[in-house]
C-alpha cells in the first residue's frame, strides 16, 4: 500500500470507486503521476502516465467499437465510428473522471496544483484512459473490458443514428441570422493523435456565446460544437 500523503492518498477509495482492486497498487500511482509531478523530481527516475495514457486509449477504442458493435447491430460502419468518436473524447472521459472522483488523487507538480489542475478536462482524460491501461496491466483485458462497459453503459444507451443526421450547424446559422444578424465562425483548436487518428477539437463564436466540440473529423467537431451552441441558446432564452 502507497504512503498517504495530502497528493497521494491510500488507493482504497479510488479503487472502490473504479470498481478494481489492484493487485500491484504501484500500477495506478502510475497511473495518477502526470508529467508536472515528474519534471519537477528528476533525480528520483519516475515515469509519468503519457506511456499509459497512450496504450489506456487503444484498449478504450477497442472496448468501446465491441460494446457499439454488440449494442447496435444496426448501424453502419459510419455510424459506429461516429458514435465511438462522440463517447470516447476528452469532454467525456473528464466525465467519467470527476464522477468516479479521480482528480484529489493525481499527482501535480506544484505549478499543475495552484492553477487547479485536478479540474482540467486535458489532464482528467488523459488520467482516464492511463487507469485503464493500468487495469489492463494488472489484470487483462477482461478487467479493462469490465471497467469500460461499467463507465459507459448509460452514455452506450444514448447513441443512436438520429443525433448524426441532424445538421446542427444549418439549424444554428438558421436561428442566430434570424434572430441576431450574426453568423456562426469555427476555430480549430487543437489535433490530438496520429495523423490515422486525429482528434480535432472546435470552438464555435457566435451572439455572445463560445461553445466547443471534439470530433474525428473537422466536420464532426464543428456539428458537436454547434450542438452545444444551440444548447446555450436555448438555455439564455
């Protein structure tokens, strides 16, 4: 069992909440050390959780197209890769992460911790995806596997064909000309991944509001991002 500490405390709570006991708890410490923590300790030889954020995101991918492909049988090819891009992206995995309450477990280094790093969507999800490869790790891909499906199993039973055919940026340019004689405009933010599996994330301006939205393609991201513009709309009316 790891020394508690005010940044790393005893693992019990966290596993409980992940639902997995480890049976090496330095998998998860792993896990919860981020690059800050580590450049800021470089005599002691640690590694920081980038290596397993990046096999975390391949066992994720692959769960994830299993769980679509057992859970929709009707869905195209198409369409399972757009519902796996619209639940497996850093909005929802730092979700998943402050429900499960990940984020008084990682270990920051100081800079990390004084500009609220444990609530940082970029360092929550990348902490996601390296607990589950530290599930793999430890106990194979059945534990990794049971994991996923318990995190995701009401986020699976929301997707569905209709929410890829609606054109959300039509219907937000629709509604902000009309009703503020404005017009929508799309940044691309960031790309995430390899060049075969980029993620880009969107910011979309328009009458006041900033919505974002992540997407395999910049397309994608732009209607997530004009979704989630409709959505503010609705809600200042």
């Amino acid at each position: 069992m790891d020394d508690p500490t005010p940044e790393n405390p005893t693992h019990e709570y966290l596993e409980r909440a992940l639902g997995y006991r480890f049976n090496r708890s330095e998998q998860l410490t792993a896990a919860l050390r981020h690059s800050s923590f580590v450049n800021e300790q470089p005599q002691t030889g640690i590694t920081s959780n980038e290596r397993l954020e990046f096999l975390g995101d391949a066992v994720l991918n692959l769960a994830i197209s299993h769980l679509l492909m057992e859970r929709h049988p009707d869905l195209t090819e198409g369409e399972l890769s757009r519902n796996r891009a619209q639940l497996v992206n850093e909005t929802e995995l730092a979700a998943i992460a402050r429900e499960i309450g990940l984020g008084p477990h990682l270990l920051l280094g100081k800079g990390e911790a004084l500009t609220d790093g444990r609530d940082k969507n970029s360092i929550l999800a990348d902490a996601t995806e390296a607990v589950i490869a530290a599930i793999y790790i430890d106990g194979g891909f059945d534990a990794a596997f049971g994991f996923v499906d318990n995190q995701f199993r009401e986020r699976l039973r929301s997707t569905n064909r209709t929410r890829y055919e609606t054109d959300y940026k039509s219907m937000l340019q629709e509604r902000v000309q009309s009703k503020y004689h404005d017009v929508p405009r799309y940044e691309v933010l960031d790309e995430i991944g390899p060049d075969h599996d980029k993620t880009f994330k969107v910011q979309m301006t328009v009458a006041g509001i900033t919505a974002e939205g992540d997407g395999k393609s910049k397309k994608m991201a732009e209607q997530e991002a004009a979704r989630t513009g409709l959505e503010l709309l609705d809600r200042s009316v």
